[in-house]
C-alpha cells in the first residue's frame, strides 16, 4: 500500500485540503459556540440551511446566497418564537428546524432531477467545484478575520452576557455578529460533510479543547488545530476505506474526542479515577 498514494491525484488534495481550512475555521468557532452553549443553534442552522440550497438550485442562484437567506430566517424565527411564547429554547429550536428540514425536504422531492439531495445531505468535498472553493475560501478568511479582532469581546459575550452590557459593550451586535459567523461557517461546511454532520464539526473540536486546558486562547489554538488535523485526516483516510469524506471525518474527530474524554491529564475519566486511588 502507498502511502502517499492519494497526494497523485488533484481531486483528493483539493478535498484535503479545502476540509482542513474548513475543519480549521470550524474548530476556531466551535469555542464560542461551546461557551455560550450553542450546540443546539448550530445543528439547527445545518439543517434549515437545506431548503435554501434547493430554492438556489432551482432558480440557478448560487448556493451559498440561499443557504445563508434561509438560516437566518430560521435564526431569527426561533428569536420570535421564543419572545412569544413560554417555550423553553430547546422546544422553540426543535420545532423551527424540524419545520424547515421538512419543507427543504419537500421541495427537493417537488424537483428530484434537478437538486441532488445526497450532496445536501451527505456533502461532496470530492467533487468541489472552483466556484464552490472561492466561496469557502472568502467565507473562511472573513471568519478568521472577524474572530481574530473581536475574540475577546466575543468570549465576555458568550460567558457572562450581563457582564458585557454592563462594560458598555453593544450585546445585541456581538449577538448578530456571532449568528452570521455561524450561519456562514455552516454553509460552507455543508460541501464538506453534508447538513447532517455539520453540527459535529461546530462542536467536537471545542468540546475536545475544553477539556484540554482553562485557557480559552489555548482552547482556541488547540480546537482550531484539532479541527484541521481531524479534517485532513479525515479526507486522507476516506482515500484508503473509500468511504464518505464527512463521515471519516467526523468519526475520527470522535474518536479523539473520546480518548481526550478518557486520558485528558487534568479532567479524563481514567485520570481522576488514578487520582482517586492514590
């Protein structure tokens, strides 16, 4: 078996790496998103992105312009609906995103020879497309850059939120700004591993980092960093088992998940029970 086999051929190094730079950029978010406890919000926007994404194909727009259209609507129908109603968020979430997953869902069905439903599904980082590379290339660079300017407000957001209108900060800004941050970060994810398994890629990484270290500059670094390995291993194993990219992906970002969560030095499960017994 050659190892380097898979670096021979163009498609597999595109996909590589654009899901490195998009697994990079997704771990880099999935810190905020952790640490305001976002994790629901996100598998919301994955999944109300769909029905964008078929209005965009069917009306020849590019994907990204009906995808974003779509999130942010569904974003700030469950801001509605829970200023509303008694409803507690999770209820409000669940309703909203089941609701537009089903009419996606439907208007697929409506126009099956023109929309392929597995690539919404499931991703197709191996057929990537240059306009679609363009897209995930700016969307990319105007995270990191937002991210690398604001960290700090974004994070005394995200933790305290009544502490940072009491400095003055402008909450509902960084409350928008994050939103769009995520609504963004999740469309171009959707060519990488699918409206599925988005939500892992927005979560994992930070989860893993959160139980590396209490510093959230160090979370950031290490979740950034676990997010573009686990993505470009991810892509580079797929070659081998020629298996989805996004679902090699994802498993072996749960898979490092999983030994952080047992061997992490100061909070693995293994670790405090050794410490138990001395």
């Amino acid at each position: 078996m050659n190892l380097f086999e898979p670096f021979h051929y163009d498609f597999m190094v595109r996909a590589m790496m654009m899901s490195a730079l998009i697994g990079g950029v997704c771990g880099l978010l999935s810190c905020f998103i952790i640490l305001k406890g976002w994790s629901l919000m996100g598998d919301a926007l994955s999944h109300s992105v769909v029905p964008g994404v078929a209005i965009a194909y069917m009306l020849g727009l590019p994907m990204i312009l009906g995808a974003f259209t779509t999130g942010m609507l569904a974003a700030l129908g469950m801001g509605i609906v829970k200023s509303r109603t008694r409803l507690r968020e999770d209820a409000v979430i669940g309703v909203v995103f089941t609701a537009f997953f089903a009419l996606g869902l439907l208007l697929i069905s409506l126009r099956p020879s023109e929309i392929n439903l597995r690539t919404i599904i499931f991703g197709n980082m191996l057929g990537i497309a240059r306009g679609d590379m363009v897209q995930m290339l700016a969307i990319s660079a105007v995270t990191v850059l937002v991210l690398a300017l604001k960290w700090k407000d974004l994070m005394l957001y995200c933790f305290d939120p009544g502490q940072a209108r009491t400095l003055g900060m402008r909450v509902r800004v960084l409350h928008y700004s994050l939103l769009i941050l995520l609504s963004l970060t999740t469309v171009a994810a959707l060519q990488a591993v699918g409206a599925v398994l988005v939500v892992a890629m927005l979560v994992t990484p930070g989860a893993t980092a959160y139980m590396l270290t209490d510093r959230f500059d160090r979370m950031m670094v290490l979740s950034s960093l676990l997010g573009l390995g686990g993505a470009f291993a991810g892509g580079y194993l797929s070659y081998f088992f020629n298996g989805e990219v996004g679902g090699c992906i994802v498993v072996l970002q749960t898979l490092v998940f999983l030994a952080v969560f047992f061997f992490s030095p100061k909070y693995g499960l293994w670790t405090r029970r050794q410490e138990q017994v001395l």
